[in-house]
C-alpha cells in the first residue's frame, strides 16, 4: 500500500480543473477518494475506504484506474466514461469504433491536442491527435485484436 498516496483536496481540484478547462466542463463533481502510484497513474476509490486500516490489509491496487500526467492529464477509458458526457469541447466523434478498439491511429482532420475519443454514445478514451493522426492510447490488452 506504499505505493499509492491519497490526494488532498487541492491536488484533487487541480486535476479537476485541469479536465474542467480543457474539455468544457462546467459542473464536474467526483465525490471519489483520488490515490496516485507511484507511476503517476491516478485511481478513484468510494469515500467510505477511510473505514478501513489500510495498513493491516496487502492489497495490490485499489478503484478504478482514472488516468495518469503526461504533457496533460490522459484520462483511462473508464476516466472518459465517467466525465465524457459532460465534455463539450475536445472530443472526437467516430463513425465507427473498429479501427480505434483494434489499437489503430486514426486520421481526424482537426485542431492538434488531446482529445476524448466517442462512438456514438461510448466513449472509448483519449488520443492525441497531432497533424491530423489521432494516436491511440489504448493498452495492448485491452484492444480487440
């Protein structure tokens, strides 16, 4: 459990900050406790965990793994579930998922930066989209090949 840190409410805001400017977000209310590893990734964990002695249990993870820094802050598929509803600036509409879920880049023909990535009404995380590619993000095992 030394590996994960829980954030104060000012880490915590500043990454809700970060994802409320960048995406258009104008209400955004995780009412989550935020651990970080020592990766950088960022995970959510339901409040009530501070019932518990974390000390005296060997755990190997905790929550739902949110999203990690890079250049910005790169939300995890579960991550853009959660806030992509309430995204009305950087997000790229798929026609269709296939390509994306198989791991592929994607050419898009929009403004540099990163992007939540949605097909319909999934959304299926973040690429960085630069000169016109969409970067895919998505874990070797999690992709559909």
């Amino acid at each position: 459990m030394h590996s994960l840190k829980i954030l104060n409410s000012k880490e915590k805001k500043l990454i809700l900050n970060k994802l409320k400017e960048h995406f258009g977000i104008k209400e955004l209310d995780l009412d989550y406790v935020f651990f970080k590893s020592s990766e950088g990734k960022i995970f959510l964990l339901n409040k009530e965990i501070s019932n518990l002695d974390l000390d005296k249990l060997r755990v190997n993870s905790l929550g739902v793994y949110f999203g990690a820094f890079g250049n910005n802050f790169r939300l995890s598929i579960e991550g853009s579930q959660l806030i992509g509803d309430k995204a009305s600036k950087n997000v790229v509409e798929l026609e269709d998922d296939t390509k994306w879920l198989d791991g592929n880049d994607i050419n898009v023909n929009e403004e540099n930066g990163l992007k939540i990535v949605r097909c319909r009404k999934d959304y299926l995380g973040t690429g960085q989209l630069k000169d016109g590619i969409l970067i895919n993000y998505i874990s070797k095992e999690r992709r559909t090949k």
